[in-house]
C-alpha cells in the first residue's frame, strides 16, 4: 500500500498506487484521483487505464496529467486547477515519489491565489520541498492577486 502524504485537507499526493490502493483511497473519503506519472515510465507500474478503471469502479473521479521528466507546462497546472475546482473532495495526485504531484498541486494553488509561504509550509509538512518551482509559485501567486 502506498503512503497517502496529507498536504491540506483537500490534497493528497503519493508515490504510485495500485489498483488495491484505490480503494484505501475511497475509505478515507478521496473524490479524485490525479495521475501524473507517465504510463511506461517504469516497467514495474500498473498502466493507467487500470487505475482509471478501478477508480471509476469505486465512484472516484478520475484525470491523468502526466508529467515527464521535461518538467512542467501552463496547459498543466491550469488543468490540475480546474480539475481541483471541479473536484467533489479530497483529491489524492500520484507519481513515481510524489514529487511531481506536490509541485504541480503548488503551481495550481499558486494560480488560484494560494499564499507562497503557506503553500510551500504545506508541502514541506508532508516531507516534500517546492525548491525546484518556489520562483514560479511566486510569480504565479503575484500574477492571481493582480
């Protein structure tokens, strides 16, 4: 079972889950599942239609943005935002470490006016750092309070 790492009451990121995962995530309330690894990044993860598949079978909502290791893109962050926004609960964003998921969910909040301080507080409370992204944050968290 993978480790569901909290960083606010309606976002939680994790390293890849399985399809037995899914289910841990209904049970703690979970409404959307954000996948954000690749399919065949690592021959040893489930694909993501079997995710998908499992997510939809348990009533979870389901969207994939996967993130390479090319990094991230606007058309990235502005569909985790709205999927967040549209999002009925708690959603639970995965990744090979979970890495990817926090700053991508950083960026979003960034966008939708989120504080940098709270944002990368909130991050680093579930043992993830925004380092790589804290310039972007601020500018995007600038750009929404405009």
């Amino acid at each position: 079972m993978s480790a569901f790492r909290k960083l606010t009451d309606t976002f939680y990121a994790s390293p890849q889950i399985s399809v037995a995962d899914v289910s841990q995530a209904a049970a703690m309330g979970i409404a959307l599942i954000v996948n954000n690894r690749p399919d065949d990044e690592a021959p040893d993860q489930p694909a993501g239609s079997e995710i998908e598949a499992a997510a939809r079978a348990a009533g979870l909502a389901y969207v994939a943005i996967p993130v390479t290791q090319a990094g991230f893109s606007m058309p990235q962050v502005d569909a985790l935002a709205e999927a967040l926004a549209k999002a009925e609960g708690p959603a639970l964003g995965f990744c090979r470490s979970g890495t990817r998921s926090t700053l991508l969910w950083a960026l979003a909040e960034a966008k939708r006016g989120g504080n940098p301080d709270e944002i990368e507080a909130c991050a680093e409370g579930a043992g993830y750092s925004i380092a790589p992204v804290r310039p972007t944050v601020d500018m995007l968290a600038g750009q929404a309070s405009d």
